[in-house]
C-alpha cells in the first residue's frame, strides 16, 4: 500500500503541477507528499519532476511512467468502486454549476435528490468559470452552452432559449425592436459574463445576424441584467431560465421570437473513468428525468421557439 501512496501521491502533484494542490487532492499534507514523491522518485532511481519555485513539471521518464500508472490507479479505483457501489450510491459528490442556473433551477433539483438519496452526501460549488473536473476534484459539473471539454463524458439534458426581454414601460417609453438590426437604436443591459457581451447574435446557419449593443448598464451576471430590465432600464438577451419567472408574470415581454438565436443546451459532464461510482450515475440520471421533455423555464410565456 506504501507503494500505492506513492504513486497517487505523484499523480496528484502531476495533474496539479503543484506540490500544495496534489497534497489537497489526496488529503495529506505539503510535506507528507513530498516525501512520498522523493520516495518514488528514490525507489525507481529516476527524476519524474521538475521543480521549481513556481511550477512543477514531468520529466519525459515520468510524463511515461505517468502514462502508466494511471492505468493502474483507474483500476484500483474500479475495483473499490464495484465493491462500494453494491449497497447502493453513497459517499461525497462534488458538483460544479452555473450561479445563475443553480440559483434558479439548480437547488430545488439537488435538494429532492438529497431526499432521494440519504446515504449521498452533497458538495455544490456554484461558478460560471468553466472549471478542470479532474484538477479540481469534481465529480460531476452542470455546463450550459458549447463543450469545448474533450477530456469529460458530456449528457446532454435539456434545451435552452436565449430571449430578448424587456419590460413593459421601457418599450412604451421606447418602442419595441421589429427587427435584430433596430437594437443598435435601444440601450442594451450587457451581460459581461459571455464571450462576447456587445454581439448579440441572431438566426440559424443560413439566416445568421450579429447587432453590436451598448448599453450604460453592465453586469457580470444573469441576475442582475433580469433585474436592471424589470425595472424598465433597457433591453437585455438572457437564458430563459433566468428571466421565466418574469415572463410569466409579464414583468418582462418576449421580443424579437421570430430571429432567436439557435437554441443552446443544458449538460452534464463527469471525467472519463473505467467504472462510473454509483452516486455519479445515479445524480445523473435524476437531472435527465427531471429536465426530459420540453423545460419547464420555456412555457407559460411568449411565442414558441421557431424550428431550426
């Protein structure tokens, strides 16, 4: 097992590229996994890290050994999994989510499957970064958009709208757009947390329009663009989700239906692994019985969503 230590010890730090984080990886300390690495390191007789004062690295001998033992560490992983997973999913699940999504839709879903599952214990961390699963020690994250992550198992859950919303006393002081290229006319709330913020993008493949905004209003978030438009401050464009409750109401009114942009998707992602944990599969499968069929964030308001 002194063996075993070692080599997760020195894949931690690998994966890391940090003595401190890998030490965080496996539950040790700084210095005790150190040591375990220098031990691996003086066992096989060969340098398997570079060190630095700011970084660490593999050496060509232990970027293949790495190669390697990774093999062996899955398959030990695999074996504890059939074995733990017998009785049914327990054990700790680390999530990574969305904010706005987890504030709105996210957290009644968690909080049934806790019900659901007693002996599963819940670790949510809600962010818009798109984090590193397997770096960061995630078990599963909810992705809203395009995966650029091939290194992760994605499931796709269900669509989601982009709406052009407004209330209703800003388009009676200013008019509602007919048409995407009328929004250069309106201010624009501007959503900072996108990659693009002042291009807002219209249409399918062959009828694509780009309208750059502007706005005096930005903000880092969702939430805080659906409340700047209830109170009548501007145009914003929006996941669905974040703005139904409002649409519903007619707090906000729907705009520009007919030129909505190609519908994105809601996932979920976990690492590549030769056993799936029980707790993994099994929250999985929850959100894709909870999400099937047409979302609930897309009735109840406005016109449906043209066919693409």
């Amino acid at each position: 097992m002194d063996r075993f230590d070692e080599i997760s010890a020195f894949a931690a730090v690998a994966d890391a590229r940090s003595f401190t984080q890998g030490a965080r990886r496996v539950g040790v300390s700084s210095a005790q996994v150190s040591k375990l690495v220098a031990r691996l390191e003086n066992r096989l007789g060969a340098r398997l890290l570079n060190r630095t004062t700011r970084d660490v690295s593999l050496t060509d001998t232990g970027r293949a050994y790495l190669e390697r033992a990774r093999g062996l560490l899955e398959d030990f992983e695999a074996l504890e999994g059939s074995v733990r997973d017998q009785s049914g999913p327990r054990g700790l699940l680390k999530i990574s989510a969305p904010v706005s999504f987890g504030a709105n839709q996210l957290t009644p879903a968690l909080l049934d499957f806790a019900a659901a599952y007693p002996e599963v214990s819940l670790d949510v961390s809600s962010t818009d970064r798109i984090v590193n699963l397997v770096e960061e020690g995630f078990d599963v994250g909810v992705r809203i958009g395009q995966l650029a992550d091939s290194s992760v198992i994605a499931r796709k859950l269900a669509a989601v709208r982009m709406v052009t919303c407004a209330a209703p006393n800003y388009l009676q002081a200013a008019g509602a757009p007919a048409t995407p290229q009328d929004l250069a006319q309106h201010e624009a709330i501007i959503d900072t947390n996108v990659p693009e913020p002042t291009i807002w993008t219209y249409g399918g493949h062959n009828d694509r329009y780009e309208v750059r905004v502007h706005g005096r209003l930005r903000f880092g978030g969702a939430d805080a663009c659906v409340a700047a438009a209830r109170r009548g401050l501007g145009i914003i464009r929006t996941p669905a989700f974040s703005a139904a409750e409002d649409l519903r109401a007619g707090r906000l009114t729907p705009l520009l239906c007919a030129y909505e942009p190609q519908l994105i998707h809601l996932h979920a992602v976990y690492p590549h692994a030769r056993h799936l944990a029980a707790k993994v599969r099994a929250f999985v499968d929850f959100l894709a019985e909870r999400y099937a069929g047409e979302p609930e964030w897309h009735q109840g308001w406005g016109a449906a969503h043209p066919a693409r």
